[in-house]
C-alpha cells in the first residue's frame, strides 16, 4: 500500500505550483516559473520518498497556462530531459502518481467550447505523465461534471465525449464519485459503458451513496480495474469537526483512519489523503499503516 497527498509540501520550503496572471504573460515568465515548478517537484518527490510517501498528485499547474492559446511555447521540447530525469526518479523508487483537474474540466457539458476547453487540458495532463514515460498507473482523475437538468442525459453526453477522446487520454483517465450529484452507482455504470477504472472516495460516498456499506463498495470499485491500471485507488477524508457538512478535515482523524483500514483489510489499494495539513498526516498515515502492517 501506498500513501500520499496532493500537489504541496509545507515542509520543504518551496513552492511548486507557482503561476502568473494571463495580462503578465511572457515566454521569459513561463520558462522561470515551470523551471521553479520542476525543481520543487523534484525536491517534494525525494522529500516523499525518503520518508516513505510514495503517493503523489502532481499540481495542474505545473505549466501555467499549458493549455491556453497564449502559450504557443514548446515546453515538451525544452523540458523534455527535465521530465525524463523525474520520471527516471519516480521508477526507481516505485512511487504512484497521479493529477486531478480543476473543476471546470467538464467534458459532459452542454457548451462546447466549455468542452474544447477540458479536452486541450485533459491532453496536457496526459502529456505531462507521457513526457515523464510513466505507465498507465499513472492516472488523471476526473468527476462526471454537472447534471444540466437530466441525470441521464448527463451521463450518456459524459459516456459519448470519452468514446472521442484520444486513445492517449482514455488510457489514463478515471472516474471519481463526488459528495453531491454523481454517486459511486453512478460511476459504475459510466465504467460499464467505458471501462473506465472509477476512483472511489471514501467521504463523498459518505455524503453521497446509494446504500453501499464501504465493505460493498470496495467489492464493486475495484472490480473496475485492470492489471495495467495498477492497483485501485481511493481518495480519503473526513468531516472537519463543528464545520459545515462536506468541509474536509484539516488533519487526520487517527481513529477514523485506523478504524477505515482495518474494515478495508481485505483489499489492496494506494491512498491519497484529501487533507488540509498534507504531508504532516500522510507521515501520521504511514505510523498507522506500519503499527497495522500494511506497510513495511
């Protein structure tokens, strides 16, 4: 089992997701920002692996505005040793990674230029993970997106837009159940169209579900994945204590945790911790994990 957390390490003293507005773009700019951006993610992966978090969610803003037609830069030419040479750290050390678009990446829009707009960045996502020549463990997350009035016509635009994406994209895309609209049930049934492995997480199928214990849950999604998707992943939370329902905790809730491992023992899965204070409850996580003996 491995354990991570997204985008950011308070302790290592950089910053790795450093961007700029649109009005101050340069070329100039952009190579000093994505060299900083490189250089942190290298010192953030060897921070990782030296205290055995070998889970990491790479920031969507590794390349300002990588997507964007003001960006006509070639930075997969310019940086190409750059991302070879952390691909080459992250095989050497079997670390899982991982990216997740922001919210409006919505490929089962109604607006088409809404739509466009995902597509352009969901290949630079995948781009990122090819330049780094890592396999297709290495997954880009992504929920169904809105519901537009019809549930089921949401579904089938999503199941439609993901039959026409590049083959490069397909491969590495999974589905994530979410806290209000889209329900693990839902997922499942996207996966039967498309076999796209679903990501399951843990608080929003708290929030949002269809009745499933997590033991039934955990039956159901890791049946959605295929050998050269690697082993299943999960995204864990829980409920920030006295705030307003659906608000992540801002650090590990230990006997949550504890109690979510051992009810999930049967299973082989890599977790990502959705938690405020990032690395410092991934570093309580991994006490956890090795008191229970899921990790060494």
């Amino acid at each position: 089992m491995r354990i991570g957390y997204p985008c950011i390490n308070w302790s290592s003293g950089c910053k790795g997701d450093r961007t700029f507005r649109l009005k101050s773009y340069s070329k100039a700019r952009l190579v000093a920002t994505v060299e900083n951006n490189v250089n942190c993610l290298s010192e953030m992966l060897s921070f990782n692996v030296n205290h055995s978090l070998l889970f990491f969610r790479i920031t969507s803003d590794l390349i300002p505005f990588a997507s964007h037609p003001i960006n006509q830069f070639d930075w997969q030419g310019s940086f190409k040793r750059r991302f070879q040479a952390l691909g080459e750290l992250i095989a050497t050390h079997d670390i899982r990674i991982s990216m997740h678009p922001d919210q409006f990446t919505l490929i089962n829009s109604v607006d088409n230029e809404v739509v466009e707009r995902s597509v352009k960045e969901l290949r630079y996502h995948a781009q990122v993970l090819d330049l780094m020549k890592l396999d297709t463990s290495a997954k880009i997350q992504i929920h169904v997106g809105g519901m537009y009035g019809d549930k089921v016509k949401s579904i089938e635009r999503f199941i439609n837009r993901f039959n026409e994406l590049d083959e490069r994209i397909q491969k590495r895309l999974v589905i994530e159940n979410d806290d209000k609209l889209y329900s693990l049930k839902d997922c499942l049934q996207i996966h039967a169209e498309t076999g796209m492995p679903v990501l399951f997480d843990l608080y929003h199928h708290e929030l949002n579900n269809s009745g499933e214990t997590v033991r039934e849950a955990f039956d159901l999604f890791t049946n959605s994945w295929t050998e050269q998707d690697g082993v299943p992943l999960v995204d864990y939370s829980s409920q920030q204590p006295g705030e307003r329902k659906g608000k992540h905790a801002e650090s590990i809730d230990v006997e949550h945790f504890k109690h979510f491992i051992a009810e999930t023992k049967a299973f082989e899965f890599d977790i990502m911790l959705e938690i405020k204070d990032k690395e410092q409850s991934a570093l309580k996580a991994v006490d956890v994990l090795k008191a229970m003996g899921r990790v060494s």
